[in-house]
C-alpha cells in the first residue's frame, strides 16, 4: 500500500520559519519515502505505508517537541501507479 500525506505545522510565522517547520523539513526530507515537497503552507510526501507511518510518528514527536501547537494531516491511500 501507499500512502500521500498533506501536512502543516502551526503556528505560522511569515518573516522567518520557526523551530518546528525546520524540524518538520528535515524530518520529512529525511525519511525513506518516494517523494517529497516542502513548501511554506503545506508540505506533501509519498511512499510506501510502512515508510509514511514511521516518518509521521518521528514528524509528531520532534514537531510537537520543537514548539509545534497544532499539526494538520491529509493521509490518503493512492494506487501504485498514481503521483
């Protein structure tokens, strides 16, 4: 199975990325998944279920821990051959 996974972390700060959306970024960009985008208001990965569960749990404890108040998630199950 695979996973897509929309998430963002609050709160939001424009003039400069705080401690928990960095946290969020090298979490993500780290973990064995397929693809990943990182962007300012939505970041979105995909890979197998296994790697997505793992990088989630490793992305709620360090987020939460860095300062993180609130995480939106989007997880959706896509067929093999979907981007």
């Amino acid at each position: 199975m695979r996973l897509r996974v929309e998430f963002t972390t609050e709160p939001f700060d424009l003039d400069e990325a705080p401690a928990h959306a960095l946290v969020a970024r090298e979490v993500i960009e780290s973990a064995a998944l397929d693809a990943v985008d990182v962007g300012p208001f939505g970041n979105t990965a995909e890979g197998r279920a296994e790697a997505v569960l793992t990088a989630l749990d490793a992305l709620f404890r360090r987020t939460l821990e860095a300062g993180a108040t609130r995480i939106s998630l989007q997880v959706n199950v896509v067929g093999e051959g979907e981007r």
